[in-house]
C-alpha cells in the first residue's frame, strides 16, 4: 500500500474513530474508552504521517485559508492533549493498570470540553481539505458532473439532518462549557447516535469547505503542491 494509501486509511479511521467515541459516550463506557484511545493512536499517527507539512510551517505564504488551517490542527491537536491527560484521571476500564490520579472534578471538565471542540477542529480540518482532495482525486473528470451535483445534493440533506442533530443533541452547551456531565437518551438507539454525530461531522466539514472555497475564490485554482502532505 502506497503512502498516499496509508494517509488515507488512517484519515478514514479516525473520522470514524470520532463519531464512534462521541455515540457511544455514556452508553457504551468499555468500547467508548478504548475508541478514545485508538483515536488518540490514530491522531498520532495522522500527524506522523504528514510530517512534513509541520516542517514547512515557517515557510511561505499564510493566506486566509492556511491560517485557518493552522487553527484547526493546532486546536485539534491540543484537544486531543487534553483528552489524553483527563482520560488518565478518569479511566476505570481501558487504563485500569495505572494508578489512581486525583482531580476527577477538572478532568470531567476538560475531557468534555476537548472532546466536542477536538470533534469540532477535526472536522473542519477535514471541511478544508476535502477541495484539495477532490482536485488531486480528479472527481469531475473520473464520476462526471452528474455524480458529482448528486452527491452533492446528498451531501446537503445529510447536512440539513446535521443542523437538527447539532441542536438535539444540545451541542452548544457542551460546547459553550455549560456542563460536566453528557446528558444522553440511554433508550435512544445507538445507531441513531452514531448517524447523528456522523450527519454533524458532514455539515461541519461542509460549512468549513464553502469557507474555504469563499476565502480561496470560486474559480481560484487549489495550490496542491502546497498542500501535500497535510
């Protein structure tokens, strides 16, 4: 498997990684513990991975764009730090094996708010790839424009069911640092928990690519040269 290849399975891990750890919070305690570590692994090994974007960061240009960018990596990458930190307070399945650490009150805190804001940064780190990723992919010429306008209708409903789900699931309170504990439907299904915080990963991501595309202008071409590696 080629590197892009590699890059790319792991991408689509840890998008899956994120949606899983936030369903099954609270709902599933066992798998939900060892998802958030598999997430911090894949996190890691994203960044390990492309390397060499962090090694170009004081070279050229900051436009709109990249600026943003930075901000979400940087954030993400803090969050995941967080999350990292709190879970060894506040494990009692996955890191059972180490010793009790006191300070469950600020963990909870912390593992709360780096979890929604890491799901938030991880997301629309995605939402401003995903242009550069369609360029390299050759979308338009490789499906044609009838594929392409329709998953891009696709794409806008399962938006549309992400904007209901983001206020369902009471996602400006944890993200405004409101509360210590999620408060989740334990009758609710979990595939319906998982279809929500996947339909909100798309519309975070796709608000965050229009931004960038509005920021970069419509018919500017993607500099993926620039991008590579990211």
């Amino acid at each position: 498997m080629g590197k892009p290849r590699i890059r790319m399975a792991i991408d689509a891990a840890m998008a899956v990684a994120f949606v899983a750890v936030m369903a099954t919070a609270l709902v599933q305690e066992v798998p939900h513990e060892y998802l958030g570590l598999a997430l911090i692994a894949l996190v890691i090994a994203h960044a390990i991975a492309n390397r060499r974007w962090f090694a170009r960061l004081a070279r050229g240009r900051y436009d709109a764009v990249r600026a943003l960018q930075l901000v979400a990596i940087a954030g993400l990458l803090a969050c995941v730090a967080g999350q990292a930190a709190s879970s060894v307070v506040l494990s009692e399945h996955a890191l059972w094996w180490l010793p009790a650490v006191p300070g469950a009150g600020w963990a909870r805190r912390v593992h709360m708010l780096c979890s929604y804001w890491g799901f938030v940064f991880a997301f629309a780190h995605a939402g401003l790839q995903f242009r550069t990723a369609l360029v390299r992919m050759g979308a338009r010429r490789r499906f044609g424009r009838p594929a392409v306008w329709a998953g891009r209708v696709a794409l806008i409903a399962v938006a549309c069911f992400g904007a209901w789900s983001f206020a369902a699931l009471g996602l400006p309170v944890y993200l405004a640092g409101q509360v210590e504990f999620a408060f989740v439907d334990q009758a609710a299904p979990l595939a319906l928990a998982f279809a929500q915080y996947a339909a909100v990963s798309v519309l975070i991501a796709g608000a965050f690519h229009c931004l960038g595309c509005l920021l970069r202008g419509k018919g500017k071409p993607v500099n993926t040269r620039r991008d590579k590696g990211r």
